[in-house]
C-alpha cells in the first residue's frame, strides 16, 4: 500500500463509500470429547462440533500449516488414504458460505466416501 500511495498520493485523500474495519484474531485451543478413528465416527463428530471447531480444522489450518490444505484433507489422505475426498474438500470455496452450510458439504463428501 505504501508503495501505491507512493505513486499516487491524491489517493490517499480519496473518502471510501464505506467504512472498512480491520479486525484481529487469537486463537484459544480447547480439547473436547469428539474424536474419529474411523470415517464414520468423523462424519458423526462433524455434526456435533462447534462452528468454532470447523473454524479451526478446515480454515484457520490452512494458514498454521502453511499449505493450500486442512486438518481434515491431510488426515483422510494420510491416514485412511481416501485421496479423492481430501482433494473435494480442498475444492471447497469456504468464502461464498458460512460455516455451517461448509460443514454440511463436507459431511457429504465424507458420507459420498463411505458408500
């Protein structure tokens, strides 16, 4: 931005048509009584975390990891070797949904790879 204002200074002036608020965010990691060992048990974990906890898995794990994957990806790629169900969830656009709408699309992916 420095380097934009820079080369255009009246910009810096300009008034915006809206407001636009930075925000910031810290994480806090509280361990629950959900865990999967199997796929079903995931998809049925699923249904019961917070949003919060998809939040964590699917979102924020992409930055944590530093790769254009999530928790839940590298677990069914890595340890139930389900290639095809991690690479749809990675295909997930979780910024046109809320969390709620991306937890039921990636409870049909999973229960797709049950059958």
């Amino acid at each position: 931005m420095e380097d934009f204002l820079k080369r255009s200074p009246a910009a810096a002036t300009r008034a915006a048509r809206e407001t636009f608020y930075f925000c910031a965010a810290d994480s806090v990691v509280i361990p629950t009584n959900f865990v999967a060992r199997t796929l079903g048990e995931f998809a049925e974990g699923l249904r019961g975390v917070s949003v919060h906890c998809i939040h964590h898995h699917f979102i924020e794990a992409r930055l944590r990891l530093k790769l254009m994957s999530n928790d839940f990806s590298q677990w069914l790629h890595e340890d139930l070797g389900l290639t095809e169900a991690a690479r749809q969830l990675n295909r997930l656009d979780i910024y046109t949904a809320t969390l709620d709408n991306v937890r039921e699309q990636i409870i049909r992916i999973v229960e797709r790879a049950l059958i």
